[in-house]
C-alpha cells in the first residue's frame, strides 16, 4: 500500500483510502466538483475530482475508495486530482491500514491498567472499578478502541487508553512525592476521568461527536455513568461518591475549561494538573512530529508559542 505520508508530487496514485469527507461543490463557472478528504493510518490528503465523468463510480463519506490519480500540489500543500474512482471491494483492504493507531500496544497498556486498579485498597473503589474495566467485556472493548479526542491529543485508536494510563501513572507519583493525597480516591479518579469520551465521540472511522456529546460533553456523561453504576453496589459510601464525581466535575481546573467546578479537594488538583500535563506534552509530542531539528514552526495558537524541536547533542 501507498500511505500517505509517502506521497510526493507528480506520482501517479492507484491505491484504497478511507474517503473521510466528501462535500459537492461549484466552481465560479457553475461546474459541480468534489472535494473530498482522504485518509490512512499515516494522514489525510485534501482530493479533487474535477470531472464527474463514468470513471468516477458513485461513493459516500466513510466508504473505502479506490483511487486513480495525481499527485500535485496547492498553495504548498500536497493535493489529489483524481481521476477514477470507486468503492473497494471487501477484502480488498484492512481497515486498520487506515485509522491512526496508538503507537502502544493496547492489550499491555489495559495490563498495566488493571494492575494498578487491582492495587486499590479500598473495596468500594475498587469494585466500582472493576465493574467496568473487568466485567463489563463491552465497556472495555469500547474504551481500548476509542481515542480521547476528535483532534488535539491522543485523537487515534487507543489514545483514550493510553492518555488514562499516563494520568493515573502521573497521580501516582504525585501520591509518591504528596503522601497526603488519598491515593485510592485519586487513581480511580484518573482512571473515570473521561469515561464519558465513550459516549461523547464515536468509534473510528467517524470519530465524530455524537448528539450527547454536543449537549452534554464528556465530564456531565462521565459523571452520570459513575453515579448511575455508585448505585448498583451496596453501602458504597455517600461522601466517597461524592469526592469521586467531584474529582470528575472539576479535572478540566477551571470553569473555562470546561469544567463544571473548580477543585474543592486536593485529589481534584492533582487530577486536573496530571490531565493537563498529558495532553499537552501530547499534543506537543504531536505538534512536533516530522519537523526538523532547528526548524520553527510558527506560531501555534494553541500554545500561545512560536515552537521548534529541541537540538539533539552528540552523547
């Protein structure tokens, strides 16, 4: 397979790819057209198809694509002109070849999970905890499955897992160099955190928000989903309950943020600066793939920064 990544200007394309969007459009002369956004494991690519002639068979958003066409470039980015295309065939492609995918392997990140749910100490967290990451086979697919977002950080297959690892890893050495912090209340906080992603985003290949998602957003979602399962086991502690959904209420720190509360305990504190630090160095990490060493790559209104990579010194 041609990936994306790989595509260079004047080459002749004839490959399948995830057909991500497909709008009709007009030129200023009347003509109707496509613009269509391409997609594999590796990017996107923007296509045209100029000419709506036999050769292009009829296709929808999200259908895989078999693409004829060429390579060239616009206003200095790399652009399709395609020419044929039509629906591939089942299996004729792999679906995997075309989602971005967590560079972690899922199955040891949901090991590393669960052992440190298993180190919870206290039995009313940990039974909620295992409610959902060990006995809800459902719930566990669909959490390793998901990303944590629609764009800025962990937005790939397993990224939802990942990012939650890191920030319980992250309250954890909090706990280490805080030994004041409840440490039961703040691993399980991190590991509910953005639960309610699960039902705010749709799995890949849409990975689109869903009507929930637009009216209630994941830290509400996440918090009902907690509470509602709180009340499936007996004498769980009303005050724990409490702390916990709070912790989940205010791990955005700020109202602005999003969140729906400020944090009241030092558990919620901790938990927004573990979620902030992740993503960020995330979308960081992202920001910065690909670019070269000494290279500025202008300013990014997300960090509010001109950024360039760091220079690598010789050991």
């Amino acid at each position: 397979m041609k990936y994306i990544e790989t595509f260079r200007e004047g080459e002749r394309i004839c490959d399948i790819y995830l057909c991500k969007v497909k709008q009709v459009a007009k030129t200023k002369a009347g003509k109707t057209y496509y613009s269509l956004v391409l997609q594999d494991k590796t990017g996107t690519i923007d296509a045209k198809v100029w000419e709506l002639t036999g050769g292009i068979a009829h296709f929808e958003a999200l259908d895989y694509i078999m693409v004829d066409a060429e390579v060239t470039s616009y206003q200095g980015n790399l652009q399709l002109n395609a020419r044929r295309i039509r629906v591939a065939r089942e299996g004729e492609y792999v679906p995997e070849d075309y989602l971005p995918m967590s560079e972690k392997d899922r199955g040891e990140m949901y090991r590393q999970l669960t052992a440190m749910i298993a180190s919870v100490h206290t039995s009313c967290l940990r039974k909620l905890a295992e409610s959902f990451f060990v006995e809800d086979k459902e719930f566990v697919k669909n959490f390793c499955d998901h990303s944590a977002a629609k764009a800025v950080h962990h937005g790939f297959v397993g990224g939802l897992l990942e990012h939650t690892l890191s920030v319980m890893k992250l309250c954890e050495y909090f706990v280490s160099v805080y030994p004041y912090l409840n440490r039961d209340l703040l691993l399980c906080a991190a590991l509910f955190h953005d639960i309610g992603k699960t039902r705010e985003l749709s799995l890949f290949p849409e990975n689109d928000y869903t009507d929930d998602g637009q009216l209630l957003g994941h830290i509400v979602m996440g918090a009902m989903m907690v509470g509602e399962r709180i009340k499936t086991i007996p004498g769980f502690p009303d005050k724990t309950a409490s702390e916990l959904i709070h912790c989940i209420l205010a791990h955005h720190g700020e109202l602005e943020y999003g969140s729906p509360k400020k944090p009241a305990l030092a558990e919620a504190l901790a938990l927004s600066l573990a979620d902030n630090a992740d993503a960020k160095l995330e979308t960081m990490k992202e920001t910065l793939s690909g670019a070269a060493q000494g290279e500025w790559l202008g300013y990014n209104r997300f960090f509010e920064s001109n950024l360039r990579p760091t220079t690598r010194l010789p050991e």
